[in-house]
C-alpha cells in the first residue's frame, strides 16, 4: 500500500459551497506530480490499494471516503475523531 499526500484539489466553482471536489492532486516520490478524479481516489481507499492524508501547517490528517444523503462518495479528512472539511482550504490543482 502506498501512501499519497493531497496538497491541491479542483472544483467545477471554487467558491461554490454546495460544489464537490472532482479531482486532487500532490507530489509524487520521484519529484513530480500525481492528480487523479475523487471516484478513483476514493475507489483506492476502500479497496486499500493506496491511503491518502494532508499534511498542513506540520498536521497529518488522513482522508476517508464518506457517502452523502445522495448517495455519491466523496473524500474528506478526519484527524482527532472529527471529519474535517480543510481539503477545500488547499490550493487548486493545476
């Protein structure tokens, strides 16, 4: 299993409240850059081929996939027992 750092994400508006996050991205170990859709990472995570985590301000907070009243999965962190929303704090992925 290998672990992946969420630095930046898209959303189709970024100042949407109600917009979901459609795509994260971070640094890969050979010095580039890795971005991927929410469906995917989300898949990864419960399959536990791979984990993701922010590490913001010197604080790791895991992600973990969640499912709305809709039905439709998204990521979101959780760190001291408590699902976070500072995914949508990060920069916008290029």
């Amino acid at each position: 299993m290998a672990d992946y750092r969420i630095d930046c994400i898209n959303k189709p508006n970024r100042s949407s409240t109600h917009d979901h996050i459609t795509h994260a991205g971070g640094p890969n170990a050979n010095g580039g850059r890795w971005k991927d859709t929410v469906p995917n990472i989300a898949r990864s995570i419960e399959q536990g081929t791979h984990r993701f985590y922010t590490n913001e301000g010197g604080k790791t907070a895991w992600v973990g996939v969640r499912t709305s009243t809709n039905g439709n999965k998204f990521i979101q962190t959780y760190a001291d027992g408590v699902w976070k929303d500072n995914l949508l704090a990060l920069n916008e992925c290029s």
